[in-house]
C-alpha cells in the first residue's frame, strides 16, 4: 500500500527543498499520494469530509512542510483542527478513524541542526518543539513515528545541498 504524503507549504512554487522532494516523490506515483493542501485550498476552506475519507484510505501518512516560527504552516494547524474531529478521531464515542496508522513528519529547517540545542541558541530540539504534533498524533491513538528533518537551508540552499536532501528523505520514507 502506498504513502500518503501531504504537503503543506504556502509557497511551493518558490520552494527550495520541499518542491524538490515533491518532484522526486511524484515520480513514485504507486508507493506515494501527494496531497498539496495550499493546491487544493487555496481559498484554506478545508472539505473536512473529502480529507478524512483520503486519509482513512492509507495506513501511512507523512506531513511534509517548512518549519518556521517553531511550528507548521497556519494552513496544517487549521487542518488539524477542522479534520480531527470529535466522533471521527477522538472522544468517548470516536470510532478513531487514525488509530494505528503510522503518521510522521517531513521537515525543511532552515536553521543548522546543532542550534537546535539544549545549550545552543535554540534551547530545544526539533524532536521537543513537535512534541504537540506527538501529542495529538498519540491522542487519536495513532502509531506517531519520530520526524525526518532536513536543516541548513536558510545558510545553504545550493543545489547541490537540496539535492543531497533528496536520498536522505526517500531513505526515511523506504525505511518508513
């Protein structure tokens, strides 16, 4: 069964690495679903029901975007808001339509990897900063998987460093 990879960037026609890994992964088309939520909402009016009925098709869902302001694009978090709704992905009564699905994210970081640090300027690691996406991932009882990141691509966005991210992302969605 093939991977949904749903894509959440604002501006993927400027895009550096996500675009990229957008252009390797559509070369996949049987091992991998690219769902670009900024392509079809443009207008950000999610069809909550179209989406959780994709979503229930895949046992495997990887969340692909930038991260910047130590979260996700505001489109991700209105998904999640408006998608996970109480009846179909939690509460007393849910029939927890994601549980045990394997969910995991695909991270652009603009900054180097060692910044994310306890000691370093960011205090936190990428790992602690997701920790609301482990959260709520693990509280509609899905299978949360630890994140794929790609850092450096504020100081180093030759094309030479973004295709070098493309075996490592592939690697991680193989190993997936």
């Amino acid at each position: 069964m093939s991977t949904l990879i749903i894509v959440i960037h604002p501006d993927i026609k400027n895009s550096a690495v996500n675009k990229r890994w957008v252009e390797e992964l559509n070369k996949f088309p049987e091992r991998y679903h690219v769902h670009q939520l900024y392509q079809v909402y443009p207008d950000e009016k999610i069809d909550v029901q179209a989406e959780q009925k994709l979503v229930e098709q895949y046992e495997k869902i990887v969340f692909q975007f930038p991260f910047y302001w130590f979260s996700c694009p505001p489109l991700f978090k209105k998904w999640l808001d408006e998608v996970l709704t109480y009846g179909w992905a939690y509460g007393s009564k849910s029939e927890y339509k994601l549980s045990g699905k394997k969910i995991s994210l695909a991270i652009s970081a603009g900054i180097d990897e060692q910044e994310y640090q306890h000691q370093e300027k960011y205090k936190y690691t990428l790992a602690e900063l997701t920790r609301p996406f482990e959260l709520s991932f693990e509280y509609v009882k899905a299978d949360y998987q630890p994140l794929f990141a790609y850092y450096g691509l504020e100081y180093n966005s030759s094309p030479e460093w973004i295709e070098k991210s493309v075996p490592a992302y592939m690697d991680f969605l193989n190993a997936f």
